[in-house]
C-alpha cells in the first residue's frame, strides 16, 4: 500500500468515525463524508475511469474500518458509502452501472476482512443503489441488479458461507424494489470456460 493510498484509507476511516458519532442519522453523514473524499481524491491524482477502482476501494475500505472501530450501523453505512459513491463520481463526470458493481464488489471484500455482518452490508448497498439510482440516470431496477452482481461475484471470491449470505438478502424486494441478477457472476475458483 503507498502512503498516498493509507492516507485516503486513513482519512476516510477518520471522517466515518466522527461523523458516526456527531450524528443521529449515520447514511446522511456517511454520503456527505465519501463523495467528499472520493472528489477531493480526485481532484488532488486527476484519475478518472479505471483509475478511480483503486481510490473507490480504498474510500470503501476506509468507511467499513471505521464503522467496525465504533461498532457502527453496517447496513446504515454501507448504504451512505454506494450513495456517496455515486454522487462522487457524478461530480468528477465517471458514475454508471460500473461503479455500482465496483463498490459492491469492495464492500463484500471489506466487510469479510473485518469480519462483519456481511447480509447487512449487502442490503445497505443495494439500498444505497436504489437510492443513488436515479441521480446518475439509471432505473433503480438496473441500479440494484448491478450491485447484486458485484455482491454475488465478490462473495464466490471470497467462498464459504458469504455467497449464502448475499443470496439471503437478495431474495425477494430491497427498498420495494425486485432484484433481479443480470449477468452470470463467477468466482476466480470457477476457472474460465
């Protein structure tokens, strides 16, 4: 990890932290913190497109220390990371279905590493794309199926119990909304056909 990368982490995971504790309601403090932290990010390296994975990974990864530090909402934060994301990356001109399946990609991985409640953080951001859907152009229905992929496609990386785990929560309507997995998902373990 460069210092630069541990600096975003490290900020990031600062921000949540106090923004979890001054507040009553944690997605509102959450989305304000990462959109802020991903368009100063940006602003500071100029990376945009594939280059903004790494600094979504590291703001997401910072967010979910923070929340596992305090013993925060998960579902609340994971929520206000994938609408923070999405209005971040409006702001620097690169949101789309990418960048939901990214962050919930990232957020799967996070939430193993520290070992959290990985159905929480999956509904959290599947509701957070919901919410987010409609702010960078697309229906709320694509918006959930895109983080459903990144969830699924995530959780055969990691194995075990966590595809269950995201498939429990997908099963039936998130925010009134039917998800619904587009594409195949795969794991790395699958190998290539």
């Amino acid at each position: 990890m460069t210092e630069e990368q541990g600096g975003l982490i490290g900020g990031v995971k600062d921000g949540i932290v106090q923004a979890i504790r001054g507040v009553g309601e944690i997605t509102d403090a959450v989305v304000d913190t990462v959109a802020g932290s991903l368009v100063n990010a940006v602003k500071k390296t100029g990376e945009v497109g594939g280059a903004l994975t790494g600094t979504i990974s590291d703001i997401v990864r910072g967010a979910i220390q923070g929340t596992a530090e305090i013993g925060g909402d998960l579902a609340g934060v994971t929520k206000g990371v994938m609408i923070g994301i999405l209005k971040g990356t409006k702001e620097v001109g690169s949101a789309g279905l990418d960048t939901i399946t990214t962050t919930s990609e990232e957020i799967v991985k996070s939430t193993v590493s520290i070992g959290g409640d990985l159905g929480a953080a999956a509904k959290g951001a599947v509701e957070g794309a919901i919410e987010g859907a409609g702010s960078i152009g697309v229906s709320a229905e694509d918006a959930a199926s895109a983080a459903a992929t990144g969830l699924l496609k995530a959780a055969g990386d990691v194995g075990g119990t966590a595809v269950e785990q995201v498939q429990n929560v997908l099963t039936g309507t998130i925010s009134g909304v039917k998800v619904v997995v587009k594409e195949p998902f795969k794991s790395e373990s699958d190998g290539a056909e």
